[in-house]
C-alpha cells in the first residue's frame, strides 16, 4: 500500500498532564527519569536489560550474555536457568504477598472465589503432578480451551512449572477453529470445562472438543473441569475429571530450572494469508518485558486491585492478567461472562463490589458502553478506579473523553498501550505518572522498544507523514519464529523490501506528530479487526468457500463506529444458484460455524464476480471503497475489468 493512503486525518491536539497528586505516588514519576532510562535503553541496551533481568526475576543459574542476535533470531539471557512459575508464586512466599489475593475471580451467575497466592500456588503444585501423572514432559504441548474461570490460570502456570508449552484458545473459537490449531501444534493433551457461563447460557466446551478431536490425533487426554455441571460424555480411556485427577496429588512440587529460552507458549494469530501463526514465545526475556512493563504502565501498587476484561485466549490475557501481573504480586481480577448481563452495567458494579483500582479494557468495549448509555454508568460510583488502559485497536478521541469522564471522573490518567501478539509486552505507550496524554494517541516508546516510521524503501519519514511502523531493534519479549514455519516468519515480519534485514515489521500503518507521539492508523495488510480481535481475511473467505453454494468470496472491513470495523463480504454463488436471504443467514451461521462467532459478517452482498489483478488476486482495497460507500478512488490500473466495479457500485445495499 502507498504511503498516501496511511495518512492520518486526525486533528486532534487537547493535551492533559499527569495530576500532581497521581505524580507524586506514581512509580516513575519524573520526566527526567522516563528519558534517562529510555535513552540507556535503546542505547546501551545490554547493560539496560542486565540490570533489569537481574533486578526483577529469580535466577536457578545466572545467564552469561544478554543478547545474541542474529537477525531475525535472538538469544536473550543465553546461559540462564529459571522457572516461570516459580517467578510468579514461588517467590511471594515467606513474604506479606503469601497470604494477599492474588485472583478475586467473578463468574457470571455471581459467585465469587478469592484465591490467595498461597493458595495458587498449591493448586499449581497439584495440577504439575496431574500433568506428570499423564505423562506430559517439558517442551509437550497443551492446549487449554477454557472459560475465563481461575483453571485457566492454574493450567497455563502448572505447564510453566513443568516445562510444558501451553497453547490457550480462546473459548469462542469453533471447534474447527480448535482442531486446526491442535494440530498445528500437535498437542498431546488438552484441557477444557464441561461449559462456561456467557448471557446465562452454557457455553459447552467439552461438545465443542469431541467434535474438534474427531480429527486430531495427537491427543491422548481431555482433562475436564467442572463448571457448570452440564451433562458431558467422558470417553473411556482418554477423558478425566480435573477434581478426581486432582484427589490426592501432592501439594509441593519441585520446579525445575528450564532454559531462558525455553519454550513458554505458542498463541495463534491471524494472518493475511493462509493458516493462522503461532506466534511462540519463549521464558526469561518474555517474563522481564510482561513484568516490567506492567509494574511501570500500570503503577502498580501493593494494594492495588487490577482488571483487565480481555480473555485468557488473547495474549492481553497471557500477558497483562498472568505473567506480567503475578510476577509482580499484584491482586488480578477476572470475569467469567459477558458485559451486560444481567444488566449492562455489570462491569461498573464489579468495580464498586470488588475496589477495582485499575481497569484495563478495549476500544470496542468502550464503544458498547457508549451505546448501552450514561445511566448505567452514574448508577455507580467508581470511586475507587485510579488509573485506566486501552489496548486492541487506535481509542477514537470521542471515545477516549467519554472513558476519561465518565469512568475515570477526570482523575484517572488513561495508558493507550501499543503492542502485538508479537511483542508479547507493551511497546508504546504512556507512563501514567510522566507522559501527557493526547486522547487517540499511544505516545511514546515503553524502555528498549525502537519504534520508527518508515516508506516504502525503508527511509525514516518526516514528522506528520504516514508510514510503515517498524521496530529498529531486537527486544527480550519478542516472538522468536512461527512455530514449525520459521521461513514464514522471516517473510512475514522481517521482510528485505526495507532495505535493513534486521527491522521487524509490524505491519501497521503510523505517523509521528510532532512532539514524537505515535499515533497509529491501522493495518496495512488485509487483515481485519472486528471488535478488537484481527481476523484474517482469508480465513474468512476460506470459511465461505467451504460452503456448497459459494463460489468465491472477499472479506473487507468497513469503519464501524461500534466495533471499530465490522465485516463485509462480498460473494460469488455458483453457477445456476439464485441469491436470497435465507442463503445469507446460512452463510452467516456456516462461518460462525467454522471460525466463530466473532467472525460472522455483518454484511453480505451477492456479486456477479469480484475485481481483481490480472494475476488473478482480489482487489480488496476497492471493495472497502465500495463497502464504505464512497466511490473508487484508488487506483485501478491494474484491475482486469473495470465493469465489474460499475455493477457492484449500482447494486449498493
Ligand atoms: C494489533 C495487534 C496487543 C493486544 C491486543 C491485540 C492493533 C493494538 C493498539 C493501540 C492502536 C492497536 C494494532 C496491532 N492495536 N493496540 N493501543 N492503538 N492499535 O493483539 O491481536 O496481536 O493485534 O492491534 O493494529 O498491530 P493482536
């Protein structure tokens, strides 16, 4: 895509500076402080990050070098043993955080468990044994497919401990969805519930594997917990009860010291092309970028209580409810259900029942508060919120007043964090204590990330201009390939076409204004974002296609003031087959089917054919022209036939 067309159009310019009271307690509160720091980082980064890794975590053997980067592969901390979970629970012990919660978890129908970080950590420790016990060893994978109860958390740890990659997917996901990505992976056992609770529903988790396991044959155990006590069948010989398994296992666990560069996870992630990327993540620089990050971005503070709304099945999940914030001994709380059930202000009477003190959300979820309506929200008084986050796609300043009004009652600063499933921690972003806040923007650089705004050719752009966001240096919690595909992930994010082999590509479209603050306009890929989530287009398409009326499909988005895009597809029926409603509702039910819900199109058109490149390549620039309802402005020179667009224009919907 040309530089012209990631220009950003925002005007806005209202500033607003940190209070002197939130200054004052803040953990980095001194302007000259964030510089100096920053500037050691990306400068000096080794010396940086050896201070850091030596600060922060608990070392079994200590490392010999900080990096060694051979571009696009790093090596941090090489020479280093530790345990993950060790890190996270272990090491409270014998300290004022043993006895402090360290999960408040609310499920949806109300109830309520408080789990102390003792207590976490002898569910670990049982649940370590039970993945022994079934014959899982360090570096097997583990899919977990769970409703956002504190399981998933004791099932990601208890694979830490053990050495064991988890591959968390979230419980949306069809089981399609699920079966794909198990097998990629080739996981040996996985771990679900009988159901979870969503809009006073059962969401029947344990349905949705049997069917996803009838093509995957890697696994050899379903481990189920019991949620909702729906009816399952257990099949013999492979499915367990979590709460038999657990029955007498022993409440101490010897860890054992993995690798810094031990496998962690692997999360999958939509691409433009294709199956969806394992993005893997390895231990010690993961943990370090997660927990300093989430002690500086989020100020956090013994008693603080933190909530971040984002699934377990997202790395927001991965990285700012479990590692970076237990790492860090802070008190995380989590819910089971939906937003607006019963009502839509569950989420404001949370956060006065349980003293949230920090809120973590998404654009998305704002924009449906926005439109449920203000009095849901003054019902409530909020007063114990300090500080609030955005995270998933750019805030529209409209929405980013409203949150800053009326949740954060002008006291609480709002962190707009940039980040990817690939970085694995927050890159951009405001520290809430120094950085005056433009509302749209994410700001500045978090330490050792190198962010720059290139062309094309890989040229540093002037201030004011859109380019290509890219990351000129390596960072400790940065993904270290795909997983089995590493020529994948040389193509897909280091790209030669810069000129400089060793930039990553973060494949989103950004400018820099002229204080230096980052504002991001969006991807430059076809990959969607619905509600926060990317979707790849192709995915979508390939759902479609896989449906016996269709021909061929395109998936764009179209600027959704709701859900930041919503999704339209434009299809092609084979031939002799007449287009009608009830075809679309099946359409939309097949690809709920296939990918999940998520991915529904809000739209679909029936087109005789779709534009495409001589090659034969879907024009899907055009059809986001056509979906937004303007008219085709790019350029369509190397369209093979131009009546195609004509007649999609006359049949606007
Ligand atoms: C993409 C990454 C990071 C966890 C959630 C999504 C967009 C994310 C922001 C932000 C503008 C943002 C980018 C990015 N994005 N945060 N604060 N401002 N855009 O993780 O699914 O890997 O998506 O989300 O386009 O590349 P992800």
């Amino acid at each position: 895509m040309s530089n012209e067309t990631i220009i950003s159009v925002s005007r806005e310019n209202r500033i607003f500076r940190p209070s002197a009271e939130f200054q004052r307690q803040a953990n980095l509160g001194n302007q000259a402080t964030y510089k100096k720091l920053y500037a050691e980082s990306v400068n000096n980064p080794e010396r940086f990050w050896r201070t850091q890794a030596l600060k922060e975590l608990v070392w079994r053997k200590p490392f010999r070098d900080v990096l060694k980067w051979s571009p696009p592969h790093a090596k941090w901390f090489a020479g280093g043993k530790l345990n993950v979970a060790e890190n996270c629970l272990d090491r409270h012990m014998g300290t004022a955080r043993e006895n402090k919660a360290a999960i408040i978890f609310e499920g949806e129908p109300g109830d309520v468990r408080t789990i102390t970080y003792r207590q976490l950590l002898f569910h670990v420790n049982r649940l370590a044994h039970v993945f022994e016990n079934l014959g899982i060893v360090a570096g097997d994978r583990v899919a977990i497919y769970l409703p956002m109860v504190p399981e998933a958390i004791i099932a990601m740890l208890a694979c830490a401990r053990i050495g064991a990659v988890h591959t968390v997917v979230f419980g949306g996901f069809s089981a399609e969805a699920l079966k794909d990505r198990i097998n990629d992976c080739k996981a040996r056992l996985v771990i679900t519930a009988d159901g979870g609770w969503r809009r006073g529903k059962v969401v029947e988790l344990k349905a949705t594997v049997d069917k996803a396991l009838e093509g995957a044959p890697s696994v050899q155990t379903v481990l189920v917990l019991r949620r909702c006590k729906n009816a399952v069948h257990m099949h013999n010989g492979r499915d367990v009860w979590w709460h038999e398994a657990w029955e007498g296992a022993p409440n101490r666990h010897e860890a054992k010291a993995f690798d810094s560069e031990h496998p962690l996870y692997i999360l999958y992630t939509s691409g433009s092309t294709g199956k969806p990327k394992g993005v893997l993540h390895t231990s010690a620089g993961y943990l370090l970028g997660a927990k300093l990050s989430a002690y500086y971005v989020f100020d956090l503070k013994e008693n603080d209580r933190y909530f971040c709304t984002a699934d377990i099945g997202w790395v927001t999940g991965h990285s700012y409810v479990v590692y970076g914030l237990l790492s860090n001994g802070a008190t995380v709380f989590i819910y089971e259900g939906a937003p607006n059930q019963p009502e839509p202000d569950r989420l404001w009477r949370m956060i006065d029942r349980h003293g949230i003190t920090i809120l973590y959300t998404a654009p998305t979820a704002i924009r449906a508060f926005m439109r449920w309506g203000d009095n849901y929200v003054l019902r409530h008084r909020l007063d114990s919120l300090r500080l609030l986050g955005s995270v998933g796609e750019p805030i529209n300043p409209e929405a980013w007043m409203w949150y800053y009004t009326l949740i954060g009652k002008k006291r609480c600063p709002i962190v707009d964090t940039w980040w990817q499933t690939e970085t694995g921690s927050i890159m951009i972003t405001p520290l809430p204590g120094v950085t005056p806040l433009k509302p749209g923007s994410g700001t500045l650089p978090f330490f050792g990330a190198a962010p720059k705004i290139v062309d094309d050719e890989g040229r540093e752009v002037p201030r004011n201009t859109g380019g290509k966001l890219v990351i000129t240096k390596p960072w400790p919690s940065m993904l270290r390939t795909l997983w089995g595909d590493d020529a994948r992930f040389r193509k897909a994010y280091w790209s030669p076409l810069l000129g400089n082999g060793d930039c990553y590509i973060t494949g989103d479209g950004a400018r820099q204004d002229k204080d230096g603050y980052f504002w991001i306009v969006g991807r430059i890929d076809d990959v969607l974002n619905v509600s926060g989530h990317r979707i790849g287009t192709a995915e979508i398409e390939s759902a479609l296609v896989s449906h016996h009326a269709v021909a061929e499909a395109a998936a764009v988005g179209k600027p959704d003031d709701l859900k930041g895009q919503s999704l339209v597809v434009f299809v092609t029926l084979k031939a002799g087959l007449q287009p009608c409603d009830k075809l679309k509702e099946e359409l939309r039910a097949h690809v709920g089917k296939e990918i999940g819900p998520i991915a529904k199109p809000d739209q679909i058109r029936f087109t005789a054919a779709l534009p495409k490149t001589r090659s034969g390549k879907i024009m899907r620039r055009i059809l986001k022209e056509i979906a937004a309802g303007g008219e085709v402005k790019g350029d369509t020179t190397t369209l093979e036939d131009f009546s195609v667009v004509t007649s999609l224009i006359a049949n606007e919907e």
